[in-house]
C-alpha cells in the first residue's frame, strides 16, 4: 500500500464521516479504506481515529495530523498539476459539478464533445442542485447558475442567462394576460423551490427592482417540470430562459411581462481559490466558453 494512498484516504475520511462516503469519494470498497487507514496508524504508532458502531471521530493527534498532511498534499497536487501544465497534453481526472437541469439539458452535449477532444481527460461531472463546497468535497471546478455570491470563489462567465414567465395560449385564454407583475396576484403561479423565496419573484421597473408575491396550487423543484405545467394549462411559470427557448419557439408557451424581466444572471465556471489552475481546468472553461460564447445561444437556435 503505497503511503500517499493512505493519507488520501484519511483526509476522506475526515472530511467525509465514514469509510464508506470516503470509498466512493476515491473509487474504491470500504473494506479497503479501513484496511488503508489502519494501515497509516499503523506506521504512525498511534490512533488517528476513535471507531464506534455508530460513528467515527479524530482523535486529538488525528486532526492535527489531518491539518498538517492536508496542506502537504494539496501542495503536492499544486506542484503536479504545474508540471502537467507545461506538457501540451491536457491529462488526468477531472471532477465537475452542475446543476441539474442545465446540466443534462445544456452542459451534457458540450461535455461529450470536449471528451472528444481531449481523450487523455476523464470527466466524473455530478448533477445536483446542491450548493456543493469544492474544497471539502474534493471537486476541481463547479458549473453554477444565476449570480454567483461567494466573492472568494475565482471563475468565469460562460453565458448569460435570464429568467421569463411564460403561460399556455389556453391559460391566458381563460384568465387573460397580465398586463403587470401586479397583477399576478390575481394568477395561478407555478414555482419552483429551487428559488431563494419561491413565492417571490422578480422584476424590474423604471430601473428598480421588485418583487411580487404569487401563489398557486403547484410547486416542483425543477425548471422543467414547471414549464411542462405551464404547457398543460396550469398556470404561469417563471422559468430560466435555457429551459423554454424550445418551448416558445415552437408556440407552446408564450412570453408576458417582457418589459419587467430582471436583468440576466449567468452561467459561471467556478473553481477554488488559492491554486493553480491545472490545465485539464483551463482548457475545459476555454472550452465551454467557446462553446457558448458569452451569450444566451439556446435563445438564438
């Protein structure tokens, strides 16, 4: 057993909670992460970590090594990844995570053609709508929507993305069109609880912002899934433009309250602070952002 393969699977371990959430993290059975763990007390003649049935804990010595040798291989994966920087070859594993939605509906064709590209990369990208933490959770950049509000992060605007409330012909056949947000009072509002305040939503006037509470019968925690109740006829969706371009072009749903959409958010490639930007990185955001060039393309195809 190699020793860095044990003080890897340590700090998974710290970070994670239990040896099994630390097997999958590194690819690999619980049986053997205990066996790598032990294996690190071991040669170090001491208990790093306090075991019980219902849950694991460092020991004092534990989390002092676990400062240490944290900061060890994090320099060692710095001085890795500069080295593999200078070659002309982008190489290694890369760990991506992305939003649901965006992710299987915009990101996925893109991730396949850049896999084409750069067959020496393998790409281990997780969809979740989760605020996923990169350092602790151990991923080398994240695919986020909207605003970015974590000034300590670094990254890079991919697309700008907007947000629109949409209805059926048949809804606003049968309770009109709404001529202000105000009025959406008085409307069936589909919401998504993925939004900070589901029952707020946003709009801009005169150059200021507002919101109006809204109300309904249907909440789902996907984009998609509210638009496809708007297309039935169930109410008005307010929904990320990525999401019902196809929808609108196609006459299924139609666009109201244009004139009092908030300005747009973005696509952003995030990645942590304080390291160099390894080159499988560097070359996957040049990559997306070639790809969707600054712009809403899904809104002009």
């Amino acid at each position: 057993m190699d020793r860095l393969d044990c003080d890897r699977m340590f700090i998974a371990v710290i970070e994670t909670g239990s040896f099994a959430a630390a097997a999958l993290r590194l690819n690999t059975s619980s049986g053997q992460a205990s066996k790598l763990v032990a294996r690190l007390e071991q040669d170090l003649g001491v208990r790093l970590l306090n075991r019980t049935t219902r849950a694991l804990a460092p020991t004092e010595v534990g989390r002092s090594y676990y400062q240490r040798i944290r900061g060890i291989l994090d320099d060692l994966e710095t001085l890795d990844d500069e080295v593999r920087a200078r070659s002309t070859t982008p190489r290694g594993q890369l760990r991506l995570t992305a939003p649901l939605t965006f992710g299987t509906m915009q990101l996925v064709p893109a991730l396949n053609d850049f896999a084409v590209r750069y067959p020496l990369i393998a790409l281990d990208v997780r969809f979740t709508d989760r605020m996923v933490n990169l350092v602790d959770e151990g991923f080398d950049a994240a695919i986020r929507a909207g605003r970015v509000d974590d000034s300590s992060l670094i990254g890079r605007k991919l697309a700008a993305m907007g947000t629109m409330v949409v209805a059926s012909d048949a809804y606003l056949a049968a309770h009109g069109t709404p001529a202000h947000p105000q009025a959406l009072r008085d409307h069936l509002c589909i919401q998504d609880s993925n939004f900070r305040d589901p029952g707020l939503w946003r709009f801009v006037e005169g150059g200021q912002d507002f919101t109006v509470p809204v109300a309904g019968r249907l909440r789902y925690s996907n984009a998609e899934a509210c638009l496809n109740a708007a297309e039935m006829g169930l109410g008005l969706a307010n929904v990320p433009d990525f999401v019902c371009a196809k929808a609108l072009a196609k006459g299924r749903v139609r666009r109201v309250l244009r004139a009092f959409e908030p300005s747009p958010g973005g696509i952003w490639a995030i990645y942590p602070p304080g390291r160099h930007l390894a080159a499988k990185v560097r070359v996957l955001v040049d990559f997306l952002a070639d790809r969707f060039r600054g712009g809403a393309i899904w809104m002009q195809e």
